[in-house]
C-alpha cells in the first residue's frame, strides 16, 4: 500500500509539473494572448515587470499639467518615452498648493477622461488645505505625492482638465511611472 501511494505521488508530480510546463503552448494553440508577454521588449527606459505592464527604470521628466479645459497630453516624447501603441500608463501625479497672502481654502483637482473628449470623467485627484493666516504668495502649503493613477490612452495621449480653486500658486505635475501594452 505505501509503494502505491508513493508511485501515485510521483506521478501525480510529474503529470502535475508537465501541465504546468505545457502552459505556454496551450496559451499559444487557444490563441489566449500573446504566447509569451514576458518576453516582449518594452520601449528604452523600461522594464518589463508583469506580462503587460513595462515599468521606468530611469527617473522621467517632471512635466507641469497647465490644461484648464480638455487637454490631451502627449507621453511618446522624450522624457516620457511611451509608445504610442500603450493603452495606459500609470503616473505619478503631484500637487503643490502655494499660499496666495489671504486667508481661503485652497484646492487644486485634475480630471482624467476615458475618451479624448472629455466626456466620461473616469478619475478625479483633489487636494485641498486651508490658509488659516496671510501667508506670503508663493510659500508651499501642500505637497502631494503618491497619487498613482492608471489612465487611458489615446494614441501616447491622456485627456485631463484641471481645476484650481482659490488658487493663483497651484500646478498639477505628472511624471510616467509605466505603461500598459
């Protein structure tokens, strides 16, 4: 009875290891996607993390967001360096608010847009502080890091608006964390 189980046990491992081996060549034959993603080369500044995602390797450029109606922001360039053919990108998105001298609250929002029309809003990133005393124009209130949106793109481009509230000293920067083939 042991040798039997010990036999079933053994071939379970082998029957087990050849289907996970065979995985690549059952993805191929049912046409799944591309056989193997991670051997797809991603464009110079990236590497390639997960089957579809290429991630920078290098730091981008810090590229400020001015749009304050339907923008599209071109990423192909040089210091971003997405192809065009991406379908998103991931970004990392700033916001800096800076004091005006007068009392208010502040905020800062960017927009972004499933369609190049802007039409179908499909994130918004807000910050907001409030000025309690008359600090001197242009000092930094807030500084914010972290946000990572996904965002959809249209031929190397993203559509974005950007709103500012009460806010002569804000900007909304971008820098291209990775894309998406």
């Amino acid at each position: 009875m042991l040798r039997y189980f010990a036999t079933l046990l053994v071939l379970t491992v082998i029957i087990g290891c050849g289907a996970i081996l065979n995985l690549h060549h059952a993805n191929a034959v049912v046409a799944l996607g591309n056989p193997d993603p991670m051997t797809v080369g991603c464009a110079t500044g990236f590497t390639r993390r997960l089957p579809n995602f290429c991630q920078r390797n290098v730091w981008g450029t810090n590229t400020t967001l001015s749009g304050t109606v339907c923008t599209l922001q071109d990423i192909t360039g040089a210091g971003h360096g997405v192809p065009v053919a991406a379908k998103a990108a991931m970004l990392l998105l700033i916001k800096t608010i800076g004091a005006s001298n007068a009392v208010a609250t502040r905020s800062a929002s960017t927009d972004i847009f499933s369609d190049s029309s802007c039409t179908t809003q499909q994130i918004r990133t807000n910050a907001s502080i409030r000025e309690m005393v008359a600090i001197a124009g242009g000092v930094t209130l807030l500084d914010t890091q972290g946000i990572h949106p996904v965002v959809p793109l249209f031929n190397g481009s993203f559509a974005y608006t950007n709103f500012f509230v009460n806010c002569a000293n804000c900007s909304s920067t971008f820098n291209v964390i990775g894309y998406y083939d």
